[in-house]
C-alpha cells in the first residue's frame, strides 16, 4: 500500500519525534518488565502530552492536535513499528474509547468537564459492560439504575472490567426501564469508583495476571446529569463506542503479528527446526494469515479515511486474529516441546492479543502468549457471536430463531 507523497513529510516528522525521545537503546515496550514498564508509560504519556499528541485525532479546541485521519492512521503506524505506546496505563478506555464518545455525544458542559480531566490524567477510566448473564448477549444486562431526586442510585455486577483496580471512573450501562425493549431501556452512566458502594475484586487469570475485576455496585450514586446521549440510549451510544479506534489501528494488528511471527522462526533456526517440512509449511500457513490480516486492514483503512464507522464486516477480523493468535501460540508451544513445561527466561506478560513489539523470544513469554491467547475468542464477542453477525448481516442470511425478543422484566420472569 503507498501513500500520498506529500504525507511523507509528516511521517519524516513522527519519525523525527521518535528518535528525540525514545532511549538511545530502546528494543520495544516489550523489552520493559513490571514497574519499568508502568514508570515508562506514565513518562511517556507526559511527553505525548506536552507535545499535543495524547490525542492526537481530538480537535485543537478540545486539547488535541487536530490530525487528518490518514496522519493518524501514519503516526500509529509509526509508533507501532518500534513498539511504542501511543498513550499511557488506562488511555485505551480514557482517551479511546469514552473520551471519543464524550466528544460525539456529550453535551457542551460534559465535554467542558470530563475532556480536561481526561486529558491531564484526573479521571482515569475503565468499561462497565459485561455481567455474569449479559457478556456476548449484552442487551440482557441487569445492572439497575434508578432515579432517586437528582441522583442515580446503582445496583448490580459488572465483570471482566478489565484495569478497574487502576481507574477511579467506570463508563456503566446500566437497565433503566424495564417495561420497554430489551435494548431499549439502557443508558450510559458515568459514574465515580470512588464512593461507598462500589467494590472493585481482582479476577486471576490463567497467566497469573489479574489485570480485569469484578465491580460490585450497592446503592453506588452519579448525578443525573451523567447520562450520555440521553435516558434509556444507552445502546446507541454503546455501539458508537465500540467502534473507536479500530479503524485507525487497522493496519497495526499485523505489525505485531508478523514480529510475533518472525520470533517464531527465529525459534525454528534455534532449534534446528527450520528445515523441517512440517514446521515450514507451518510457517507459510502463518506467514499467509498475517498476510491477510495486513491486507485486510488496508481494507478497513479504506472505509476509515472516507469517514465510514466499522460495520459487521469487522467481525470477521476479529474472528480471525483471535483464531490465529491461538494457533501461532500453540504452534510454538509444540515447536519447544520439553522447553514449554518450565517457564524459562524473561516474562514479560504481554496482556490482551499479540505481545507487544520487542518482547524477548523467550519460552516464558510463548508460554504466557498462548496462555492469554484461549480466552481470545470469548472477549470482545464470543466467535459464536461473531459468526452470528457476519452470517446474517455480511452475508444475508436468515436470522437466528430468537426467543428473547420481550421486555426484560419478561424475560426475568420466564427465568423463574
């Protein structure tokens, strides 16, 4: 893919910033371990920041740098080649997700107030979404919000709220009518963690990492006036959110994959293995799909800079890295063979998806990849989900027999 030659000054300028300030020796965020990690994350968003480029899609006016979005979709790609965060511990959720939202549907006062803070680090925020009944069938959400004078007052469960023990707001939706539509009767709550009434318990998962919670609200207050985009439009400005910032990381998701995957060959040659006729056609099975994930971001690209929002065609991205990253890690795993029953060298725990870029090639870190890799196809939409929507609303073809189609005070007493 080739871009215009006139934006290759600006990527020059990315590029220029990026050796100003990065370490001399800088290998990836990768290489950085615990603390060293967080401590570079938190210096690194202070300098983001002070050079207008925290937010660097967000208008001028609102403390952005007001970038075209083929200049954002170029600084991504920049950062991503040398592994470089493009915001600090949280922003995903801050900046990505509602501070965008805020900024589509939120009031003029709203936007005063909850972009600033945002934008210095006051308000750090995590996502209110899935519950124990409601994670891929979201419409089936539980959680009550009920007028009380001027107040909000919250009952219910949110789970796998993912950095909720680092944050001190939480974006909730949260039932408020119960007598109309399934989807119908949510709204989206912005809500203080830091009151009585919310108990935030860590959730360990299967690498031994406890980076998502459970978020409990007992009688939990926000002021009425908190609510986005309007009462009981919560599903709306639910969905708006959920498309941030995948088209602009479109071409991204195969940077980190194809190092990932230039580790695992690396691994091969190690091994002596390179030569072997299974293990390369492995590798050019592996090779082709990320292939068609870089091809299929240039694809998304396309509908991101002629101002269109992902549509359920997004779906079969996600369906397919979260397969492929399952069978990339596990490929490794067999590929080791007696090094993947003990942990050896540099962990990095690498989080959601790909490890980031400069993760050491060690049999620690293909261990916790393909640790982190199974529930892959569970969050952000089950791929059961997933094949739902690209069947019906991709392809046309007939809906799903749905019995659930009533009010959810029907569907809480057929349950009963």
């Amino acid at each position: 893919m080739t871009y215009p030659a006139e934006t290759e000054t600006f990527r020059a300028r990315i590029r220029s910033f990026l050796d100003e300030n990065l370490p001399k020796d800088w290998k990836g965020i990768g290489a950085l371990v615990g603390t060293d990690r967080y401590q570079f994350q938190v210096a690194w968003r202070k300098t983001l920041r002070a050079n207008g480029l925290l937010a660097p899609n967000w208008p001028a006016q609102y403390g952005g740098a007001g970038l075209s979005h083929l200049e954002h979709v170029m600084l991504y790609e920049e950062f991503a080649k040398q592994g470089v965060p493009t915001s600090g511990p949280n922003d995903g959720f801050s900046i990505g997700m509602v501070g965008n939202t805020i900024l589509a549907w939120g009031s003029e006062e709203q936007k005063q107030h909850y972009i600033p803070r945002i934008l210095d680090g006051t308000d750090v925020w995590c996502q209110g979404y899935s519950e124990p009944n409601a994670g891929s069938d979201l419409a089936n959400l539980g959680c009550r919000a009920e007028l009380d004078g001027d107040e909000w007052v919250i009952n219910g469960q949110k789970i796998w709220t993912s950095q909720g023990h680092t944050a001190n707001m939480i974006f909730t939706l949260a039932r408020t009518d119960i007598d109309v539509a399934k989807h119908a009767g949510i709204s989206f709550l912005l809500v203080s963690m830091e009151q009585p009434g919310v108990e935030i318990r860590p959730i360990t998962n299967i690498a031994r990492d406890d980076h998502f919670n459970e978020v409990f609200f007992t009688d939990a207050r926000c002021p009425r006036e908190n609510v986005l985009g309007g009462t009981n439009n919560g599903w709306a400005v639910g969905n708006t959110l959920l498309g941030y910032e995948r088209g602009v990381g479109a071409t991204t998701t195969s940077l980190v994959y194809r190092a990932e995957l230039d580790n695992f060959i690396e691994t091969a040659r190690r091994l002596g293995k390179v030569d072997d006729p299974l293990v390369r056609q492995t590798i050019a099975k592996l090779h082709t799909k990320v292939e068609i994930m870089r091809y299929r971001g240039m694809q998304a690209l396309t509908r991101y800079l002629t101002g269109q929002q992902p549509g359920p065609e997004a779906s079969i991205g996600k369906l397919f890295w979260s397969h492929y990253h399952q069978e990339v890690t596990e490929a490794a795993v067999n590929l080791l063979g007696a090094e993947a029953m003990v942990d050896f060298g540099q962990g990095t725990r690498g989080g959601i998806g790909g490890p980031p870029i400069g993760t050491p090639n060690t049999a620690a870190n293909w261990i916790d990849s393909f640790l982190i890799a199974r529930p892959g196809t569970i969050y952000a939409g089950t791929s059961e989900v997933q094949r739902n929507i690209v069947g019906e609303r991709v392809l046309g073809l007939p809906k799903e027999p749905r019995s659930d189609t009533g009010t959810w005070k029907e569907s809480q007493a057929a349950y009963r």
